[in-house]
C-alpha cells in the first residue's frame, strides 16, 4: 500500500502545546524555551503591511513566483531573481530537494548530530544514510565527511551554524572544501541561524555563483520571527533550480505570507537589534555554564547546547517552574533557546539552584 522506506519511519511527534502543558501542571504560565522560536517576536512593520491586505483578494490565488519578495531578496544578496526557489517553510524546500535529487540506493552524506529532518527525507526516498560524527568541539567535519563521499554519493547536508550544536563552520573552509567535492554531488548548506553568527561574512549565497553544485538554504523562521508564516528559501544556479521549479508545487506560498516576509526582510535594523541582544545573550549564557563547570558547545546560533548530567532531572525541575527546554536529542544534554534576558536570568537561577 505504500512505500517500503516509509514503513520503517517513525514519525514526528511535536511538543504539547502551552496551553496544555500549563493545565497538566497547573502553571499559570511557561515561557518555551526548546524550539529556537525568536523570543523578540517580529517586526512591528509586519502587522502594517498586512492590515493595508485587501481581504476582497482571499478568493484569488496568490501570487506563485512570489516576484515582490523574489526581487527584494535578489537585490540585497546581489543575485539573479531566477536562482531562488520559495518553499512553505524550509520543511517544504528539503523535502522537495531530497524528492528531485535522490533515487533508491544513493548515498546521503549526514553529520550526526544535526537537524533530523535531513536523514528523514532522504530515507523516504530510499537514500542510503552515512553519518559522520562530529569532532570533539561539535562542529562538522568536513575532513572526515570528504572521506567518505564515494561514487554513489549523491548529497551532503551541512547546517551552518550547526543544530542542535550551534557551532560554526568559516565560509571558506566550506569553498575549501566544496573545491575537492564531485560536480554529481550536490551539497546543501543550511543557514537557518546564519543571521545570528557575529561574522557577516559568514553566509555562502555569493558561492552558489561559483559552484552549480551548491544550494544554500535560508529561513524567515529564526531571525525574522515569522515561524507561523513558514517562509524558506533555497539559492543555487541551472541545470537544478530549473528542475526544482518544474516539481515545485504552485501557490505553495500565500499572499499573506509573502507580505509578511517582505515586510520583515526590509526592516533589517529590527533584525540587526536582535541579533545585538541574542548575541549579549548567549555571552551570559556561556559564562553561566562555565562557572557551573557544565560542559557546552560553542555557539553562533540564538540558542545553546550544554552537558547537564542528570538532564531529564533538570528538565523536569525547570518545566515545574515555568520553562521548557528541549530535551532528548542527545543523551544527558539540553538545549535552551535565547529568550528574553529576565527569562534567561530566571532559568540561569533555576539551573544553579537544582545543582548546588
């Protein structure tokens, strides 16, 4: 009745929702602090653009090539409008390019531990998963990854910075490395947390002009808080954004939606203001951890990855008193998303009260 590979899934089992955690454990409030959400919301000229939406237009189709948002984005990374592909979220845009990519028997080259969804996709489409730990500071390896390609090969996921670790890798030792990568492999550079790495060079969209082999992705999901609005996007050049707009599914993005995003991507001294605080944010965090002696990696993202030993226990101490954390990706280790510096400061309490 289906496929084989799908047989073998398990599937994705989100988080209560808040409203349900606070009747479980009768809080009048929990501040979640798991799912990297932008704890500073959104750009207040947002909720401008939408108001001046005609809702006499809901009948009508959104706009498919998204061509307002197409052009904006084009013009402040300096690249043709064409080389763009526009997804509901970047969940969309994975899933399409593992679609229009691999067969049955290919190999998928995934770092372990990162973004789950990579290896999913490629399973559904019967890919073959290699994975390549980590080294010992979290970072993916691109040495020990470039040992491992074959000619069955096919893709290589890299999530730059890294989740859950949050740790980064320099945009040229990523052109280094794509250098000795084969024309028939294609490598994916997720940047969903790029805005929040303090270097501005940091993104490898430019590259893509460079190497036809190369997608970039991006999201206006982190940095932007427009999570509800799913907006992602892919970057990469011909013969395969041709081929990825032709299995792309029309209207896959609503009116709604793209003004919402437009708005947000042109207001970037909102964004610049977040990062500023993330950035303040997550030096406390690390500090904290290091006079704790909890280990952690260092982080480029809006969120941190730190040994917490008894990390079920703490979970569970923090959840009782107002915060969710995300627990379960690696054993005995948390990830606590950046939020507001009040909330930050009340869980960093929290934390040193459960230990000492």
């Amino acid at each position: 009745m289906v496929k084989e590979t799908v047989t073998h899934l398990d599937p994705y089992v989100p988080e209560q929702t808040l409203a349900d955690m606070k009747k479980q454990y009768g809080l009048a409030s929990i501040v979640r602090l798991s799912a990297n959400e932008n704890a500073f919301g959104t750009s207040p000229e947002v909720a401008k653009a939408l108001e001046k939406w005609h809702f006499a237009d809901a009948n009508l189709y959104p706009d498919s090539n998204v061509e307002t948002l197409r052009r904006n984005i084009a013009t402040r990374f300096n690249i043709d409008e064409t080389n763009l592909l526009f997804g509901n979220g970047l969940d969309e845009v994975i899933e399409l390019l593992c679609r229009v990519i691999l067969e049955p028997g290919d190999e998928v080259i995934d770092p372990a531990l990162t973004f789950s969804e990579y290896q999913l996709h490629s399973q559904i489409e019967g890919a073959k998963i290699r994975q390549v730990d980590l080294d010992a500071a979290g970072t993916i390896n691109l040495a020990a990854i470039k040992k491992e390609i074959t000619n069955k090969t096919k893709m290589i996921w890299i999530c730059n910075p890294n989740n859950p670790t949050g740790t980064f890798i320099p945009a040229a030792a990523i052109q280094s490395f794509m250098t000795d990568v084969p024309e028939t492999v294609t490598v994916i550079v997720d940047e969903a947390y790029i805005d929040f790495v303090d270097d501005k060079q940091a993104s490898m969209i430019e590259l893509t002009k460079q190497f036809a082999n190369l997608v970039v992705l991006r999201t206006f999901s982190k940095a932007y808080g427009l999570a509800n609005f799913r907006v992602g996007y892919a970057v990469c050049g011909e013969p395969l954004m041709g081929y990825l707009q032709a299995a792309r599914l029309p209207y896959n993005l609503s009116t709604f939606a793209e003004i919402a995003a437009t708005a947000a991507f042109n207001d970037q001294e909102f964004v610049k203001r977040v990062v500023a605080t993330v950035s303040a944010e997550r030096v406390k965090w690390q500090h904290f951890l290091t006079k704790q002696k909890l280990p952690f990696y260092e982080s480029a993202a809006n969120f941190v990855f730190f040994k917490a030993g008894d990390a079920d226990g703490l979970h569970a101490y923090l959840l009782k008193n107002g915060y969710l954390l995300r627990n379960g990706l690696k054993p005995g280790w948390l990830r606590v998303s950046i939020g507001k510096p009040g909330d930050n400061q009340a869980v960093q309490e929290l934390i040193a009260a459960y230990f000492n």
